[in-house]
C-alpha cells in the first residue's frame, strides 16, 4: 500500500485541486449576485473527479516512462519510480491505470448527472466529450508510441486541461454559462501548471536526453527553460489582478477581495531561490512549493470573492 500511495504522488493533488476550487468558487460569487443556487454536490463530486484524474495521470506517467525505461535513468532518488524501481511490476500499474480510468469516468458520469440532468443534455453529452479527452489526455503523456509529453508538448496540454477547462469548465458545472473573462484565471492556473511541469523537466534535462524524452525544456536548453520558469511564475498573480480589476473591485474600492496579492512576496521569493539553483537535481523541493502556492492563489481568491462582501 505506501508503494501505491507513493507511485500517485500525493504532492501533485493540490495542484489538480486549484482549478476546481478557483472556478467553482468565482461560480459561487456570481450566483450569490446574481441569486442562483451554488449545489455543493457538484463541487464536492468535482473534487473526486480531478483527484482521480490526477491519480491516473501519476500512474499511468509511471507505467509509460517505466516500460520505456526513461525512469531507469534518473538520478534524483526523490523521483525513483514504482514500477522502475520493481515495487510494482508493469502489469500491476497497467491494470491500476485501467481500473482508475474506469473509476474517473463513472465519477464523470455521476458529476455531469447531478450538474446537467434532466435540463441540460446538450451540455450533459458535450462534457462527457471533455471528460473522456480528459482521461485520454492523463494517459498519453507517456503512454503509447507517440506520447506528447516525449515530442515537447506536455506543457500546452497541461495549460489546456489543468488551467483552462479545469476553471471554465468547472465554472461551467454551476452556471451553465461561458464567461471569456474566465480565460484569465485559468491561464494563471494553467501557468503554475506549466511551471511545475517545466521545474520536473529541467531537474530531469539530463536524463531525458540519455533516454531520447525531448521535453520542452529540453528542446531550448536549460537556461531558456529557467527564463521560461521565471515569465511562468511572474504573469499568474497579475492575470488574477486583471480579472479583478474588469470586474469592477478597483472602482467599488472593494480592496479586500486582493487578498490574494499577499503571495507577491513568497512568489518573489521563490524566483529568487529557483534562479539561484545551479545544478538540475536541486530544484526537486521546489515542485511541492510551486504546487502549495497555486493551491494558496485559488483559495485566497475564492476567500476574497466570498467572504469579504
């Protein structure tokens, strides 16, 4: 059992859990205003949902890289891997990824039923659409012959499916609604997506090389890739900014809802420490704290939304 809850990587959960909590709760804000009804079983449900989408993706990222034998490459002894290691043999992970997928999708299914049924069926099979890509996009980071994590794409589909469709969609689930001002705190969430993804990249550079898995960074070497970490790490705080800035908080001098720019000072400081790193290996704690603090900016900007009215 600890080498399966090690194998999904407990760290990674409050990364998924951000885009749930930042549309569901600005979902919340524009009910409350607008008098809707806020269900708490669809973000209850939801929540299941992105963690067993990111279980699954844990999984299935240490099956493909496994039988790939790109795990077997890896220095850093804080990411030696299940199945790579023997704690789990390939067939078992294969078998868990096909039952967590089974999981994930009937959690989708009972997620779209409270959220759609019986009003809203265009919307009810459209999201199971997303929720099937969602899956196949879990398993195809590093499963099968042409996995878009191993071709440099990993960070644009993370931006897509942790960012994007995990705020607006989730929003959606409450609203029923498409708002295009949601594009911006989803791309910030989908930025500190992409700066995680980016930070396990280059402490992995070396490796990935030996193994033929040529991940963005990879592709612009490792100094262009701390430039890029430095422009993903900077733009979140300052999108959130914008949107509430559109939404009238600056002219209502409604200040407190800025609650959230109290992690200008713990992001400046992480750049900080992260530029400072000189050797790849060394930026493995800073995938926790980049995963803490997106979790931190989606929970200060539902708190400054919802409770300070």
């Amino acid at each position: 059992m600890k080498d399966w809850i090690k194998a999904a990587r407990l760290r990674t959960l409050p990364l998924s859990l951000s885009g749930i909590i930042m549309g569901a709760f600005i979902a919340k804000w524009r009910l409350y205003g607008e008098g809707g009804i806020w269900d708490w079983k669809i973000f209850a449900l939801a929540l299941v949902v992105t963690l067993l989408y990111q279980v699954l993706s844990n999984y299935a990222n240490d099956y493909g890289d496994g039988v790939k034998g790109t795990d077997a490459k890896r220095i850093s002894e804080a990411e030696s891997r299940a199945v790579a290691s023997g704690k789990i043999t390939a067939k078992q992970m294969k078998n868990a990824v096909i039952l967590v997928a089974i999981l994930a999708f009937v959690a989708t299914i009972a997620l779209l039923y409270v959220a759609f049924i019986p009003n809203y069926m265009n919307e009810f099979y459209i999201f199971i659409g997303l929720g099937v890509a969602c899956i196949l996009a879990a398993i195809g980071y590093t499963v099968g012959k042409k996995p878009y994590g191993y071709m440099g794409l990993g960070d644009l589909f993370v931006f897509i499916f942790f960012g994007l469709v995990s705020v607006c969609g989730s929003y959606f689930l409450f609203t029923k609604t498409f708002s295009w001002d949601m594009l911006l705190p989803g791309a910030a969430v989908g930025m500190m997506s992409m700066a995680v993804i980016n930070l396990n990249n280059m402490r992995d550079i070396e490796s990935d090389r030996l193994s033929g898995k040529n991940s963005f960074a990879l592709r612009i070497g490792f100094r262009n890739a701390m430039i890029y970490e430095m422009i993903l790490l900077q733009l979140p705080l300052i999108l959130i900014m914008i949107f509430l800035g559109m939404n009238g908080f600056i002219q209502s001098q409604n200040y407190y809802v800025f609650i959230v720019m109290i992690l200008l000072i713990p992001f400046a400081k992480l750049r900080r420490k992260i530029m400072a790193v000189k050797e790849p290996k060394e930026l493995d704690p800073f995938l926790k704290q980049v995963g803490i603090l997106t979790f931190t900016m989606a929970t200060l900007t539902a708190i400054g939304l919802n409770f300070f009215k």
